[in-house]
C-alpha cells in the first residue's frame, strides 16, 4: 500500500500511475488518429499529449510530495516481484521526464503545424517518455533493457520524423546506427553479467557477485559492456557520435526532448544499475568502474565543450554542449569511490539533470522558434533577433547563461554541488574532474554568450520580419525559462528531495 | 552437457562477426544483419547460462531479446526506406549532409 | 527586511521598466529609482550596526538570516545585513543609480526600456552584493551584476561596442571563476570546522585558525593559495594593473550613465571584496605580503596616473585616473591602520561620487559636442559656462582639493599608510604614491585647458549650446554631495571606523 | 516411445549414444520421408487430376496401368530427364537454393508429427512451435526463387506468396495456440500420452446414444477449428488463396522459370506442404492418429486425405480472390476473428477450470 | 528417449539427401542443349523488356512491417498458453493470468486499428483519398 498524505491508500500497482498514465496517452493519440486518420486538427492531439504528460506529471509531484516509496514512508515499492521498483529516484526522474514531456507537446503545437502525421509524433513522444519513466524505475538489467528500447525505438523515429528533409532523415539513420550498436552491445553485456551472476535483478546480482566471483574477466567484459550501453544513451564518449548529428538533424523538439529527457534516463539506469547491482567492494577484484566513469567523464566533458566552442551552428552547438553536460553528470558515479559522501554525489548529480531538463529543453525549444520563423541556424543568423522577439530572447539568454553556470538560473547551484561533491571525494581523480568543471564551465561561457552575443548585440546582417508569435512555442520557451530561474531561489525545494532518494540507494 | 566456456566461445566470435561487419560494412541492410548477429550472440549466452544456472531468467530474457530486435529491425527498414527515398542510395557513408 | 525592500523593489522595478513603452521608460524609471534612494537613506538615518558584520562583536543592521538550500555539509542561507562599511556603499549605489537614469535621458534613444530595466536589475544585484553576508547568496550577485553590464556595454555602447563587452566579459567572469575556486579551497580547508557559508562563521573559523590541509597542502599553503586566487578576482575588478586592460575600453565604449555606474559602483565591488576577504578574513596573509601588495597600490597610482597623461580621449583619462585612485584605496587597505583603512574605504564612496560627476560632465560635453578628443575642441566654457563650472569643480576634487570628499579620502589614506607598521618603509610608499596626486594635477589642468579655455574651436555643422537641465542637474546633485562630504566627513566616515577598527587589528597580529 | 526409439531398440543400440541414436533416426526418417513421398506422388501426378476431372466432368489420366496410376512413373520419369533451362541473369545460388529449401523444409515438419502405431521420428516439448517454425521456413523459399528468377511474373509472384504468408501466418499460429490453452503444454505427443496435445484430446468430450465423443479440439472449439483450415488453405496457396500462382494473372508466380528436376521439386514442396497442413489439423484439432476399429496410421492417413481432398474441393469449387481482398480478409478479417478466438477460448478454460 | 533434436536433424538431413539425390538423377538423365533464344526469361513470348528488380507496391512493405510486430507478439503469446491452465488449476486467479494478456493484446489491437485506419492493410488506395492525405 501507498500511504499517501491523505487518508485513503491505493493499491501498489498505482505506484506506476505516471508510466501507465504516459502509456494510456500514447495509446488514446493512435485511436484519437484512428478515427479520423485525415482529420487535421493538431490541437487536439496536441492537447491530449500536454495533458497526459501533465497529469502524469501532477500525479509524480504528487507522490513525491506524499512520500511515495521513500524512506519515511515504508521504502522503496517493488512491483512484479521486484522487476520495477518505485522510489525516490524514479519519482524524482519520472518528474523531469514528465515535465520535459509537456513542455515539448506544448512546443510542438506550433512546430509540427501544417506537417503530416503529427498524431504519431505525439504518441511517439509518449511512448518513448513512457520507456523513460519505466527505466527509471528499472530494477532489473531485463526491464532496464526493455525500457532502455521502448524509449530509444520511438527516438529513432522521431529523429527522422521531417522525412523529406535530408538532414532529419540522415541524423535519424546515424542515430539508429549507433543505437542498434550499443543496444546489441549492452545485450552482450547484459548476457555476460548473467554469465557471471545467473540472475539478472539488481539487488540479486549483486548478493550473487558478493559470493564469490568465479570469472572476473567474463564479469569485467560484461560491466563495460553494459557501461557502454548506457554511454549510448546518456551520449557519453565512447557512443557519443550520434548525438551531434542527430540533436542537429532532428526537428528541434525532438533534440530537445532526446538531449534532457532521454539524456537523464541514461543516467538514472546508471545510477540504479552501478550502484545496486556493481556496488565497488563487491566487484574491487574485478573492475574499478569508478575509474573508467572518471575518465569518460573527462574525456565528455572536454570532447564536448572544445568541440562545441569551434561550431557554427548554434543547434550544433548546443549538441555538443550537451554532450558536455553528459560528462558533468557523470562526475556523480565518478566520485563513488567510499571516501566521498555517495549519496551527496549522486544527488548533485540528479539535480545537474533536473535543472538540466529545463534550461536545455528550454534552449532547444527556443531553436525550434528560430526554425519556425524560418531563420538560419548559424550564429550570424541570429544577429539581432532581440530586436524583433526580446522575451523569448530574453529567455534563451536566461538558458544559456545557466547552461554556462552563471547564477542567474539554477545551473549555478546544481554545478556548485558537483563541484562539491568531488571536493568532498577528496582523491587525486576527483580533484582533476573538479578542475576539468572549472575550465569547462569557464570555456562554455565563451560560447554560450557567443550566441547572447548575436541575439542582443550585433546588428542584423539581412532584413527579416518575425511575422508571427507562436502561442505553444512561446508559452513553452517562457515557462521553461521562469522554472529554471526559480530553480536558483527555489533550489532548496528539489536538493532535499534528491538528496534523500540518492541516499535511499545506498 | 556441453562445457558453459564454448557457448561463451561460440557466442563471442558470434558477436565479433557482427562487430566485423558491422565496421566494414558500407550497405544499411548488412549493417542490420550484423546487429542481428550480434544481439544473437548475447541470446545464445543467455540461454546457454539458462540452462547451466537452472533458471528460466535467461530464456525469458531471450525472448524479449527477440521481440526487441524485431521492432528494432521494423524502425530499422522505415528510416532506411526513407533514406533511401532521400538519397537513392542505402550506402550508410553517403549521406554527409552534415559534418561527422 | 529594509535590505530585501530595496532587492526586491529593484527587480520588480527592472520587470515593470521592462514593460513600459519607450517613450516613458526613462522617467518611469527615475521615479521609480527614487523609492530606493528614499529607503536607503532612511535606513542610513536609523542606522544602528556595530562592529564589523563579519568578525566577533560585530552586529549588522537590518540582518536578516533564513535558510535557503542545504547542499551536503553546508547550509546555504538568506543572510543580508549592512554594517559600517556595506551602508555607505548602498547609499552611493541608489544615489548613482538615480542620477544615471536621469543623465541617460539624452544620449540613450533605442530601446529605452530595456535599458532602464537592465539599470535597475543592475542596482538590485549591486545592493546585494554589498548586503549579503552568505558567500554563495553573496557570488550570486556579484555574478548577477555582470550580465546586465555586458549588455550594457554591448547593446547601447560605442563604436567597438562589442569587443569591450566581450573583454570586460571575458576578464571578468575568469576573474570570478578564480576567486570562486579560491574560495572554496579555503572551505574545504576549514572542512568540518564550519556548516554554513555564512561569511561570518568562515571569518571566525579562519580567525580560530581551524584551517587544515587540502590535497596534501597544508594550511598554510591553502590560505596562501587562496588568498592570490581572491587577490588575483578582486584585482582584475578593481582594477589593479596589471589586471586592468578592460577598463579603459569598457569605459570608453560605454554609453556615459553606464560609465558612470561602472565607474562609481562597479570597481567599489572589487575593493570592498578586497577589504572583506583578503583584509579581513585573510589579514594574516595580507600582512606577510604586505610589500608585494603595496608595490601593487603604488604601480597602479603611478603608472595609471602617466597612463592618463598620455591619453587623448576625455573618457580615457578618467578612466586611467579612475585605477589610479583605486590604488589609493589598495594602499590605504594594506597599512592596516584605523585612518588607512577607514580613508580606504571613504574613498570608496568619495571616488565613486567624483568619478561619477567626471564621467557625467564628460558625458553632457559628449551630448552636444559628440567628441571626446581633446585635439578636437577648445573653448567649451564660451558655449557650456555651467558645464564646464561644474567639470572645473569636479577636476579639482580628483585633485584632492581641500573641502571637497576626495581631499578628506586622501589625506587619511596617506596619514594610515604613513604611519603603518605593516608596510615596510611605509613613508616611502606613501611619498611615491603622493606623488601621484601631481601627475594628476598635471592631467587634469592639460585636459581642462585645452578643451574649456581658450578660444572656441570646434568644427559642426550646428550649433552648440547649452546642456539641457536634465544633463546638468545630476551634476549638481553629485557636487553638491562631494562637498558635503569633503566638509563633513564624519556623516561617513564615523561609521566606517567603527566597522573597520577590527579589521586593524587583525591586521596587526590580533587574529590568528 | 518414437518412431527413433523403438528402432534403436529393434538393433540394440544405446539411444543414450548421440551417434547410435542418429543412426536410428535416420533410418526412422527415411521411413517417413519415403511414406509422405508416397503419398504426395499419389496426390500429385494422379489425384489430383482425377479429383479435378471428376469436377469438371471429365475423365482424366486413365491410359497407363491400373486407373492410369503409372502414370506417376511415367510423369517423374518425363519430368526428371528434361533439359534444366537456366534463365539469364538469375541470381544463381538463391535460384538453385529455392527448390531445396522449399521441398526440404516441407519435410522437416513431418518430424514431430505422430502417425499412428509409433510412427513418429521425435517428439520434443515445444513440437507445435516447432512445426508452425519450419512450416513458414517455405516462404523463404518461395521469395528466394521469385526474386532470383529475374522474371517479373516470378517477382510478382514471390512478392505475393510472401504477403500471403505472412498475412496468415498470425491467425494461423494465434489459432493453434489457443488449442495449447486447453492442453496446457506443446509436445504433440501421441494418443497413449495422456499430457499431450493429442493424447489430451482421447478424452471422451460427451456421449451421445452411447457412442463416445472424443474431445477433439474440433469438436471443442469448431471456431477455432475453421479459422484454422481457413489460414491454412491460405498458407498452402490453394484456391481461394491461390494469389500467388494464379495462372490467368501471373503465368506460373514464382515457379514460372523453373524446369525439370528444380520443377518437380516446387511442385512436391507445394504438396509436402498441403500434407503438412493436414497433418497439423489432424493433429491438433481431429485427434491425432485416432479413431475405432482402424489401426492409427490408417486413421492419419484418412485425415490428412480428407483435408487434401477439401483443398482440391477448394481449388474447384472456389473463385481466385484478389490479392488486395486477400490481404484486407487477412488483416481485418482473419486477424481479427483469432485475436477474438484466443480470448474468448481463454475466457472459457478460465471459467470451466 | 534419445534426444528428439537428435532424430530432427537426422529428418533434416534426410529431407536435404532427397531432393539432392532427386537432382543428382535427373543430372545423369537429363540432355543439355545449350542455345542463347531459349534462356530469355518468359513474358508471354515477348522479348523482355526492362529489369526485374523495379520498385513495386510500397503495401508490400507495409505487410511486411506488421507481420513483423505480430508475429513476434506471438513469440510472447506462446509461453502464456502453456502455462495459463495449470495456473489457473494451481489457484491463481483468473484476472492475474488473464488481465495481463488482455492489456497486451488490447495494445496490440490499439496498433492494428491504428494501422487499419491508416491504410496499412489496405492495397488500393482511392485516388481522391490520395489526394487528401497530399493535401495536408
């Protein structure tokens, strides 16, 4: 039972309400579109996904209000014999997830407005943002692979969504390319750790492993595999290639719901998956993973930023700032080397991808203004775009100063506690990863503003007129900019609450 | 019984196949193959450890495998169909529309 | 909650600003700027602090203290309070602030409101600067001053508008990046010992001397390493050469209000840093390398006073002069004495007055004249008596004319550095830095002789006349203060020794 | 106790010995194969065309021995010493390929099937996986020679056996697995194994004036019984399904180029496989190789004689329907009714359990 | 028992050994008069025209694709009847056996109306409804 706030108790099943509600969602859209296959109303499938994904979004606020399976409250929910499991952390990603969900369903109205097939777009968003919510509550490298395809089969899609558009289409090949790949060798992986284990549950795993490990070399194969795995997905060095391609190719929603949402579902399965089933004193004799994550992140972080500062292309850019931040958030499993306060690390790391959510969507949805408006995509393009549009403007501004770590969003705060978080590690490894943040943050700034720059600064090179002020993208660019503003005052509101479901998992 | 090392043997050079090929493929379609190839390998695996561990984990686990690299090869074909109606080519290094 | 009334005030101010039409935008925003002015003034009336706000003893006014986030080992708090050294300082930033949205009426005339709104956002982060008493609450508004700056600078500048904002964007936020890292050596080295950011308990931790070892260093080498790193953010804010390339062309291609504020309020942020970290908190160190920091002081007098001299460009001569009066303020912080460090800090304010009135009468010249080259013009004071009065008077209270606020600042500045004991041959310290105030003299007096006097000169194709009241008014108001500065010191400068008369002593061995 | 078995018995040896044992099979396989290519050479060359004619009101092949009945001789003969043309441009080893693959899988599915009186080659768990599995291994076959024929008619035709298949294939194996509902298992097994599929339907279902009804699953679940035989006319390309072929539309389909022994090889492909249908309806739906009186073989032979005999019935009786009908009856129809089948028939063995 | 794979591969090999001994005796029989008029591939007695390998109806493809899916929900089908009475006779619940495959085929219809309402299933399309769907 749930015990909610309220007097009432609901079955545990409703644990899961957020991903059946997604679900539900995804379902409705194809018979909404069944009806009328050629009706052309977008606003009512718009509607439907805004308000799936929104009640699924209330519904995880909710539970994490009420304190639905945390510590206070009784501990983790498991559910069909502990193959999912509802905690702190799935709630706590389920929400990023819901909430990057709506804001792309709202943006997308105006998007997709006068293209075919738009009730599959939004099914498909739901689908894959279901896949996310169940990976998030993963608590077996079974589930964690079918939830890690249900939100990566419908991405493909999505990417290649424009299939007229050569870009959209080759971003969506390159994607799927690499994601068969790593699928196939996180399936390897999957294989080996059972090899090794002879169960597949996280928890079992590692009791089995505890035991005793017979083949360190077949175990040690395995958990890299699976560690590229979630790379792929979390666009993490070594499966990082996609990501330029696809975040620049696919229609901008997409790359901003792929480059938050799908982004922080990597990282809660790894999270989950490392800490759980590969705890490092269980497998210390057979690979030092904190290691291998300290060099990707490393080697992420600084991939992406100095590949980042040398584009042209702002959603390029972004694209490559993404990856970057991948190599932020990896600093959380980095650090878990036992002196540091684990717990504290993780959470840092959560809260990176909760604010992270919002200022990137944020910031792709404000390219995807820029494309409905039928401006270029280089910087110079930009040039004087405050002129004729300063809130959303404004807004962007607000995204990427607090992608760059400026405190004028909540990316100040959530990189300060990663920075925290390796000075509490206090090793050699994880002072290196506190400079390599420092000079990375530093050189993001560079870049970001150069797009600050263009948008406020320079003066138009070629005359064009924003004939129009789309309501979805707007609504969505400004919301997205007024929670990561409040993230700053507010921060305290979500830091408790990631730093008690990280200290669950331990 | 069969030793448990040559499944593992029979499954690796399974896998490294498609790894092969799919490093020197150029066509979309074999690149498939080869992904095939390998998600084969890990079922193999599975099954092979299904048996010497005396659970059914790795058996179900393979037959989601199964299900998860059809849909695979479903999304597969539709954006090689759409490549291909894009660049009348299934040659995965032709389209450079953008920088790599 | 008088601090937060004035934060909150000014950012709801910037929104509404925002939204007004173009045409409004400025005088919407004076008036509405008047309401700090009014506040801030009140609370320096009922003022009631003791002490310096961040040691043993001290008790600030107005504090307020509410727990904002807890991240790890630290609470992280709402912490805001004046003392002695913050109110003077709030006071000069809504006065200068006011006074630049008047004198932005003439030469801003696109997208006003933006502006105004960007102004006021500016002025809410500046007074929280100086209020907050939480290091994180405290770096948040100093990095929230930086951004609209840049716009600043960037949007309504001069011709190299954009390479100055990116400069001053550049050295500026590499500057905080390093104090910020250097700052958090010092935390991780107080490990345990501390479970806020709260400045206070950081300062009386370091005070107890609960630093330990960070990395393998030890104590010693972290403050010693922190203290540069804080050097290095402050002095590139300061600016202290050789840190301080950005400045001249930030000012020069800033529009004149926005000189203004940067002048006034932004480089006081540098220094007032300088006195709470490195000098207070870190005053052991600072005395140990007393000498590296006077030969600092005494180079950026120096060497920005003949940097001045040898500029064209009105703007560019107060803005040299502006880094040659900071090294006062540096020279008077190092002595560690109750003049030298108290005249420091009422040169602060004093500075931040006269440097806003050279700017602004440069400014009013520039609106009719639109030069700045001294080779271009001469006999301003035919066209522009009341200007070029109000520039006269302003020259000589750079110059450390008695009865006005910079000759008071002065002369206790070089009476605290003459008698340090921190200082190694403090006198002959002061005698050079003394010697500035001739070089000064010497620019000034070429810069007003040929532009003011003489016969007319300036070829236009219209006429110049007199400067409109709204460009001449702010002048007055800023003369009028410096005077009464200069006459009664002690409305300031009481207050500043009682805050900074610990900090002496800490300098003198009382501390750790 | 299969087929394998009891001739490893018969010669004394191990059948634990994997080598001893594939001896026996192969013996116990040849027994097989020789026993359906008997029949399919009855059914192909003869009654086939008798059936017709009888039909058509004709008189077919009478001239050569007994009922014209050497006229199988005679046909294999004619058909063996032909010239094999090779086409231009095929695409050599698929085309060689197609009529091994589609004459040799055919086969293959007789492996698990129990004939009656211990004729049964193996007789593993999953056996009705197993037989649906190698069953559809024919459409391979039939795409491989429409494609490499280089013909368009072949093209066409291999495209459309395949989307047959396929459409069929679902409701086909949906239907069968709601006959594993009832039985709770997949092994096929035979009539004296009592948790098998066809060793459960020995149970008596009712007694009607004394004579006891065997609970054949035809009997149980007649729904289900006809979507079966509907699928698998379908699935063997016989009239009304016969799309793929279609001699007035498309000459030949996917056999247009094939010549001499590659012929006879997709001819008896196709019957092998009208023959595995029938021997999976008789096994999973009419009791496997039961009935009174007759020995099982008998009975076996009799059932997949008699679904033969309704696919020629079909192939006369019934319109060719179109291959967009044929896909829409496929997809909205079959699909459809055996999605409804299985729930429903689960609904019910849940209820009577 | 043998091994019952054991006597499957031996089928396997037999049905292989057939087909090929039925080839290796019509190779010794048969004559070979190789001639080029002969080898062109049948269109009615028309000399071929154009390749074969042309592109044909997309619906091919679109069968294809959903045969895919349900096929493979088969796959998952399978091990549920198996063991969906003895559960039911070991005392499980109806709706805890029953319920789970209801929602899993009812997402499955869900797909199959989808597909349905689309013109997946459907091989001729209407000109006038081709037109409408270009239109939007």
């Amino acid at each position: 039972m749930i015990p909610l706030q309220t007097s009432n108790t609901l079955p545990d099943w409703a644990a899961l309400a957020p991903a059946i509600i997604l679900a539900v969602t995804a379902l409705a859209l194809f018979l909404i579109d069944s009806i009328d296959p050629n009706d052309e109303s977008p606003s009512m499938l718009a509607g439907v996904a805004t308000l799936g994904s929104v009640l699924a979004m209330v519904v995880t606020g909710w539970y994490l209000v009420a304190g639905t399976g945390m510590p206070r409250t009784g501990g983790a929910i498991e559910l069909f014999s502990g193959q999912l499991v509802v905690d702190g952390m799935s709630l706590f990603f389920t929400f990023i997830f819901t909430s990057v969900t709506a804001l792309v369903c709202v943006a997308s109205y105006d998007y997709l407005s006068g293209r075919p097939n738009q009730a599959e777009y939004y099914a498909l968003v739901l689908l894959a943002a279901t896949g996310m919510s169940v990976m998030a509550s993963a608590n077996s490298l079974a589930t964690a692979f079918v939830a890690l395809e249900l939100s990566s089969l419908p991405s493909y899609g999505l990417v290649a969504y424009l299939k007229n558009d050569r870009g959209s289409v080759e971003a969506g090949l390159k994607y799927f390319l690499i994601g068969a790949v790593s699928s196939a060798v996180l399936a390897y992986g999957i294989s080996l750790v059972y090899a090794s284990a002879g169960v597949l549950e996280l928890a079992a795993i590692a009791e089995a492993l505890g035991a005793g490990i017979d083949n360190t070399g077949v175990l040690g194969v395995g958990i890299l595999m699976v560690a590229g795995g979630f790379a792929f997905k979390t666009a993490s060095v070594p499966f990082h290639f996609w990501a330029p391609e696809a975040y620049e190719g696919a229609p901008a929603p997409v790359s901003g719901f792929l480059s938050s949402a799908s982004k922080a579902a990597g990282f809660v399965l790894a999270f989950r998956v490392f800490v759980t089933a590969f705890p490092l004193d269980v497998v210390a004799g057979t690979i030092d993973w904190a290691l291998a994550f300290t060099v990707l992140a490393l080697v992420t972080m600084t991939l992406g930023n100095f590949a980042a500062a040398t584009q042209d292309k702002v959603k390029r850019m972004l694209a490559y700032s993404s990856i970057g931040h991948a190599g932020y958030a990896l600093i959380g499993i980095a650090v878990l080397t036992g002196t540091a306060d684990q717990s504290y690390a993780l959470g840092a790391s959560m809260l990176h991808l909760f604010v992270y959510g919002f200022m990137n969507t944020g910031a792709f949805l404000f390219v995807a203004l820029v494309e409905y408006w039928g401006v270029g995509r280089t910087f110079e393009d930009y040039n004087g775009l405050a002129k004729q549009a300063p809130v959303a403007c404004f807004a962007m501004t607000i995204f990427l100063f607090s992608l760059a770590g400026l405190p004028i969003g909540g990316g100040a705060l959530s990189k300060w506690a990663l920075l925290s978080a390796t000075a509490s590690a206090a090793t050699l490894s994880a002072y290196l990863l506190a400079a390599a943040l420092i000079v990375n943050s530093a050189l993001s700034l560079f870049y970001y503003s150069r797009v600050v720059k263009a948008m406020w600064i320079e003066d138009p090179a070629g005359d064009f007129e924003v004939s129009s002020y789309p309501t979805g993208l707007y609504a969505a660019v400004v919301g997205a900019a007024i929670v990561t503003f409040l993230l700053l005052p507010a921060f305290g509101v979500v830091s408790g609450t990631a730093f008690d479901a990280a200290a669950a998992l331990f | 019984m069969v030793p448990a090392e040559y499944y593992l043997l029979l499954s690796a050079a399974m896998f490294c196949i498609g790894l092969f090929g799919i490093l020197t493929r150029r066509n979309a379609l074999l690149f498939l193959m080869s992904v095939e190839l390998m998600l084969n390998a890990a079922s193999i695996n599975l099954v092979a450890f299904s048996l010497q561990w005396g659970n059914l984990t790795g058996q179900v686990f393979t037959l989601f495998l199964m299900a998860l690299a059809a849909a695979e090869v479903a999304i597969g074909i539709g954006i090689i169909l759409v490549l291909y109606r894009n660049f009348a080519d299934i040659d995965v290094t032709k389209p450079t529309t953008m920088r790599w | 909650m008088l601090v937060e009334l004035l934060i909150v005030f000014a950012l709801m101010a910037a929104g509404l600003v925002f939204l007004v039409p173009d045409e409004y935008a400025g005088q919407f925003a004076a008036v509405l700027s008047l309401v700090p002015v009014g506040v801030s003034l009140w609370m320096y009336s009922v003022f009631d602090g003791t002490g310096n706000a961040l040691l043993e003893g001290g008790q600030p006014a107005f504090e307020t203290l509410a727990n904002w986030i807890t991240l790890g080992p630290y609470a992280i708090s709402w912490h805001v309070g004046l003392d002695g050294v913050s109110m003077p300082l709030v006071v000069l930033t809504t006065l200068l602030t006011t006074l630049a949205i008047v004198s932005a009426w003439t030469p801003i005339e696109e997208r006003e409101s933006q502006f105004y709104g960007l102004v006021l956002f500016m002025q809410a982060a500046l007074i929280g600067v100086f209020a907050a008493l939480d290091f994180l609450l405290w770096f948040v508004f100093w990095e929230a001053v930086l951004v609209p700056m840049y716009f600043l600078i960037g949007v309504w500048g001069g011709p190299r508008r954009k390479y100055a904002a990116i400069k001053f964007f550049v050295y500026t936020n590499i500057a905080s990046l390093v104090l910020f890292v250097g700052f958090f050596t010092l935390v991780f080295g107080l490990g345990d010992s501390i479970s806020t950011l709260g400045l206070p308990a950081i300062a009386q931790a370091l005070e107890a001397g609960q630093l330990g070892s960070v990395a393998g260093f030890g104590p010693g080498t972290v403050k010693l390493a922190a203290f540069a790193a804080l050097f290095f953010g402050f002095a590139v804010k300061v600016p202290v050469v050789p840190f301080h390339t950005w400045l001249p062309d930030a000012h020069v291609e800033a529009p004149t209000p926005v000189s203004v504020l940067l002048a006034g309020v932004l480089l006081k942020m540098g220094t007032y840093a300088l006195l709470r970290f490195n000098f207070t908190m870190l005053a052991d160190v600072a005395r140990a390398n007393a000498t590296l920091i006077a030969i600092f002081a005494v180079v950026s007098v120096i060497y920005g006073a003949l940097l001045a001299l040898a500029q064209q460009d009105l703007k560019r001569i107060v803005a040299y002069s502006s880094i040659s009066s900071m090294g006062y303020v540096i020279l008077g912080l190092i002595a560690f004495t109750p003049h030298g460090v108290g005249g420091a800090t009422f040169q602060m304010v004093s500075h931040g007055l006269i440097s806003g009135l050279m700017f602004m009468a440069v400014g009013v010249i520039y609106n009719e004249t639109h030069t700045r080259m001294i080779g271009d013009m001469s006999g301003m004071a035919d066209r522009m008596p009341v200007t070029a009065g109000v520039f006269v008077a302003a020259a000589f209270g750079y110059m450390g004319l008695p009865l006005m606020s910079g000759f008071a600042a002065e002369v206790l500045v070089f009476m605290g550095a003459f008698q340090s004991t921190v200082i190694p041959a403090a006198p002959l310290f002061t005698a050079i830095a003394m010697f500035g105030i001739v070089i000064v003299a010497g620019y000034l007096l070429r810069a007003m002789q040929k532009t003011l006097f003489g016969p007319f000169r300036l070829e236009t194709d219209y006429d110049i006349g007199r400067a409109p009241l709204q460009d001449v008014a702010p002048l007055f108001v800023l003369l009028a203060l410096v005077i009464a500065l200069g006459v009664a010191p002690d409305l300031f400068y009481r207050m500043i020794q009682d805050a900074v008369f610990e900090v002496t002593a800490l300098g003198l061995g009382g501390g750790a | 106790m299969t087929l394998s078995d009891t001739i490893a018995g018969l010669l004394g040896l191990n059948a634990d010995d994997p080598l001893h044992f594939f001896v026996a099979a192969i013996l116990a396989s040849a027994i097989v194969g020789t026993f359906m290519l008997v029949n399919v050479a009855i059914a192909g060359p003869w009654a086939k065309r008798k059936i017709t004619a009888a039909f058509t009101d004709r008189i077919a092949v009478n001239r050569i021995g007994p009922f014209g009945l050497m006229v199988i001789v005679a046909d294999a003969v004619r058909l063996l010493s032909k010239e094999l043309i090779v086409p231009e441009k095929v695409d050599r080893p698929a085309w060689d390929l197609a009529p091994l693959l589609i004459a040799g899988s055919a086969l293959l599915g007789f492996a698990v099937i129990p004939m009656g009186n211990g004729i049964q080659v193996a007789d593993p768990e999953v056996g009705l996986a197993y037989v649906f599995a190698v069953a559809s291994l024919a459409s391979v076959g039939l795409v491989m020679a429409g494609y490499a024929s280089n013909n368009k008619y072949s093209m066409l035709g291999g495209l459309r056996a395949v989307a047959q298949n396929l459409a069929y294939e679902i409701p086909l194996v949906l239907t069968g697995v709601s006959v594993v509902l009832f039985a709770g298992t997949l092994q096929l097994g035979n009539v004296d194994a009592a948790n098998t599929i066809v060793g459960a339907q020995q149970a008596t279902l009712a007694t009607i004036g004394g004579i006891a009804i065997p609970s054949w699953y035809a009997f149980v679940n007649p729904f289900a019984f006809v979507l079966f035989l509907v699928a698998n006319l379908a699935e063997v390309g016989r009239n009304p399904f016969d799309t793929p072929e279609a001699p007035t539309e498309i000459v030949a389909g996917y056999q247009t180029e094939y010549s001499s022994v590659y012929f006879v090889l997709m001819y008896l492909g196709e019957f092998i496989h009208i023959f595995l249908g029938g021997a999976i309806v008789a096994t999973i739906f009419l009791g496997g190789p039961a009935g009174p009186v007759l020995p099982g073989i008998v009975w076996f032979l009799i059932k997949i004689w008699a679904v033969f005999l309704f696919t020629q019935w079909a192939r006369s009786a019934l319109p060719r329907v179109r291959i967009d009908q044929l896909i829409e009856i496929g997809w909205k129809g079959m699909l459809v009714l055996s999605f409804a089948n299985l729930i429903l028939t689960a609904i019910i063995v849940g209820v009577v359990v | 028992m043998g091994n019952p794979w054991i006597a499957i591969g031996a089928l396997a090999l037999v049905g292989l050994l057939i087909p090929v001994g039925m080839m290796v005796i019509s190779k010794l029989l048969r004559p070979s008069v190789p001639e080029q008029g002969k080898r062109s591939t049948y269109e009615s007695g028309e000399v071929p025209t154009g390749d074969t390998r042309i592109r044909f109806n997309i619906q091919y493809y679109m069968v294809a694709l959903l045969f895919v899916i349900f096929d493979i929900e088969t796959v998952l089908i399978f091990p549920w009847t198996v063991i969906y009475r003895s559960a039911l006779e070991n005392g499980v619940g109806l709706t805890r056996v029953l319920a789970p495959m209801l929602v899993f085929v009812g997402i499955l219809v869900v797909g199959l109306g989808w597909a349905w309402r689309n013109g997946a299933v459907k091989w001729v399309r209407s000109p006038r409804a081709e037109k409408r769907k270009d239109a939007r």
